[in-house]
C-alpha cells in the first residue's frame, strides 16, 4: 500500500511526500482508515512504529478539509508534547494547520491566548491541561478529536484521575483515539469509560508482548564498588551513536554524568529538579547528536522518542518490571536493533531473574576483557580517584618515616604502588563468567539461609 491511497488533503499530502513518507507501516494502515471514517479507537503499538503520524495525519486531513475545527492530544511527558507537535507541525504547515504545545513550568499566558486564537491543534500533558479546563481559562477548547498517546505511561505516572477529570470538560459528540504499549486492566477501564463502541487494533506480536525482539539484552554481574568502572569500560568498548544510562536516584545522575565528562566523555544528566528551558535545552542537544550520552532517572526520559539510540544501559536495575520494558523500549526503535545492558549484584539477581520470568526477556550473561596497560582515560580515572582519596590524619607524620628520600621520589613510588594496584582491577574482567556467578549465588542463598535460622532461633528465646 502507498500513503497516495489515503487520498489526503492535497496540501497535507505535500507534508507527508517532504517527509519521505512512501509505504505506511502496520500501525499506520490499520489505523488511518478506521480514523478517516470517525470511528473511536484502541490501538496497542510501541512507540518507534509511526504511531504519530497514525492518528495525526487522518487527524490533519479532517482539520485540513474543514470537517473539524479542533484537536487535542493527550501525552504524558512535556518531552513528548514537544516531540508530537514538532512531527504534527512539520506534516501539516502547507495546510496551514497550527500547533500549540501545552505544558507546566511556563506561564499561562500565551498558552491561553493561543487557544483563545483558535490554533488547531493542541498537545498537552495531563496536569496543565486540567488546571486550565478547571480554571475556567480554556472553555472554547471543545475538541472533535481526541488523542490518548502512550495511555500506559500515563498510567504509570499517577495521570488516571486526572485523565478522567479532564474528560468531564469535553463535549460527548467526539472522536476519542487510545494508544498504548500494553493494555493493563486500568487502561481497559479507561478505555470502556470515555470511548465508544471502539475498534481494537494491535501490531504487538505474541513474541513483542513485554520487550522488543530487536533488542540485545544482556546482564553482568559486578561488584557494587565495580558500577562506575564497568560503565566505563562498555562505553569505551560498545559501538556507541547515541545511549542512555538509567539511575535510580537524582543525585546519582548528577554525579555519574560529572564523573563521565571528567573522564572526556560527552554526557549530560536530566531528571525533575532541571528548570524547563534546561531540559529542553538538552533534549535538543542529544536530539542532534551534539551530546552522545544521556544519563536519566526514569520519570525524566518518560515519552523520550530520540532516533538513533544505539545502546540502553541500566547503571542500576530498575524497581519493578514495567520500568525495565519503558527503560530498553528506548532503543530498538522502529525494526533496528539495539543494546540494553544492565549491571546487577549477587544481592540482586534475584530480582533480575522476576523481572525476566515476568517480561518475558531474553537476558544473556555477559563479560568484558580488560586490557594489561592503562590507556590515557584510564589514567585520568586514576587522576580522579587520587583527587577524590580522604587525606589521613597521620599522613603528615608518615612523612617523617620515610628519611631523607626527596619528595619527588616519593611521590612516584607512591603513585607507582596507586597504578599497580589499582591497574589489575581496571584491567581485569568486567562481569563475571557463569561458573563464579552459580559459586556466588550458592554462597549467597547459604548466607540468607543462615542468617534466617539465625533469627528463627533467636525469636524463640
């Protein structure tokens, strides 16, 4: 099939020949039709498989046409809101079809007078959306279409109430379209409150349940004190365009990514606590590839759709399962193939092993080589962990043990000693091989064990 067949707009087609738009992709032919004839919609896709350009190009050809006046799309993220409306405005300019994003952290004021002005197209995210409607600021937003993208985010965001309060201030006679990745029973019920009569379409396959099939996934297992050596041991090594690395904290971001550029990687860090104009500064810069390495907390990199991220690595495991698919759907976009490495513990491996009994993940265990010398970056790390070693208290008065050798003498052969001892661990194994691993384990489930028997007996005093 050629998008020609969908008899766009004429001036909407021109957007879509410019984008290089030649065969729909599944979610696209199944969904154009089915919004062209306004029927309400469910469809579950991934993101990366043109799900956008579904519901927004037979969305425009409306607007386009004159058959609607307004539309408005749901997104989770203020990222993603950016992201939509800048692919919504790029097909739809030579229709004249203007697009707002609507998000927190800005004002209200233009945001307001553009609705008011009567733009188009609407994206927005959940939270200054039902400020607005509730406020009063936004009553001549009545849209004819409405577009729920990444329904399941939403979900995991804590969005549902509001979701369901924003739709108490949309007129009933409306097109009602929801996207998602997977449908758990709470989207189920959303979809059977604020639809109707839906038509239910899906291009995740049996095998593409829980986590992309394009996708490498594999594991090493570290010591805790080994996370930050083995990082970056796999982004010198791993053919790298552009990764994300996922941490758990703040705090951990911020510092990871300092250490990165220290060590003359190209990093930048974005979780909640950046100002917006800040995070929309970064995103922009990885979107171009003037920054190759992301470090992010999961809230932050929600709805995050860059191209071209080759490799997802999880610094940390994350806490549940469903966290796990949002981190590694991050690459693997769009048929290519991708990389998602995570770093665990023998203390956390169980987890590892629910979250693929639970996903469904094809996870493989992993080691790297390390080299015999230390290479320049090994030795600005070196140059880093010297800066950062607690002067001891008695370190002056050791002074006056070593006798009348020079302090530049001294200086080398304690670096010397330093490089010696810290060079076999930078150039060991990352990762340890299956045999040390089930040897590890074994000692770890004997440890738990004896100390629950431990505790069972002292109950019983």
């Amino acid at each position: 099939m050629k998008f020609s067949e969908f008899d766009f707009h004429p001036d909407l087609f021109k957007g879509v020949k410019i984008a290089g738009f030649k065969e729909p992709s599944p979610i696209q032919e199944m969904a154009i039709p089915i919004i062209k004839e306004g029927r309400d919609l469910v469809a579950q896709a991934h993101t990366g498989t043109g799900k956008t350009a579904a519901f927004g190009l037979p969305m425009m050809d409306k607007l386009a046409r004159g058959e609607i006046e307004r539309a408005l799309v749901i997104t989770p993220t203020r990222e993603l809101a950016t992201q939509v409306a800048d692919e919504l405005y790029h097909l739809g300019r030579f229709a004249g079809l203007r697009t707002l994003t609507v998000y927190g952290g800005v004002g209200y004021g233009r945001q307001i007078a553009l609705i008011h002005k009567g733009v188009q197209i609407v994206v927005a995210t959940p939270g200054r959306l039902k400020d607005l409607y509730k406020k009063g600021k936004i009553d001549v937003l009545n849209p004819e279409i409405v577009v729920l993208d990444e329904a399941d985010e939403m979900l995991d965001m804590g969005f549902l109430e509001e979701i369901k309060e924003i739709f108490e201030y949309i007129p009933q006679n409306r097109q009602t379209l929801l996207f998602s990745a997977t449908m758990p029973e709470p989207i189920k019920e959303l979809a059977n409150h604020i639809l109707y009569q839906p038509e239910f379409i899906s291009v995740v396959g049996e095998d593409e349940e829980t986590t992309n099939n394009v996708i490498d996934q594999r594991y090493y297992v570290i010591h805790e004190e080994q996370r930050d050596e083995a990082i970056v041991k796999l982004l010198e090594t791993e053919p790298i365009n552009k990764c994300i690395i996922f941490c758990r904290m703040k705090r951990e971001v911020d510092r990871l990514a300092e250490h990165l550029n220290a060590l003359g990687f190209n990093a930048s860090g974005l979780h909640g606590d950046l100002e917006q104009n800040d995070r929309e500064q970064i995103i922009k810069a990885y979107r171009r590839g003037e920054t190759k390495i992301m470090v992010a907390t999961d809230v932050a990199a929600r709805g995050l759709d860059v191209k071209d991220v080759t490799h997802v690595f999880n610094y940390h495991i994350p806490f549940d399962p469903q966290s796990y698919v949002h981190r590694i759907g991050r690459t693997g976009r769009a048929g290519k193939s991708g990389q998602a490495i995570t770093l665990v513990t023998t203390e956390e491996f169980r987890e590892l092993q629910r979250i693929q009994k639970e996903v469904g993940a094809q996870m493989r265990l992993a080691t790297i080589k390390g080299g015999s010398d230390l290479d320049e970056k090994g030795m600005e790390y070196l140059a880093e962990k010297i800066r950062d070693i607690h002067i001891h208290p008695n370190a002056e008065k050791m002074l006056d043990y070593m006798g009348e050798m020079d302090r530049q003498t001294l200086l080398q052969k304690l670096l010397s000693a330093y490089m010696e001892s810290e060079q076999n661990s930078i150039g060991s194994q990352i990762g340890f091989d299956q045999q040390t691993v089930d040897e590890m384990l074994q000692s770890y489930v004997s440890e738990q064990k004896a100390t629950r028997s431990s505790n069972r007996r002292k109950k019983r005093r």
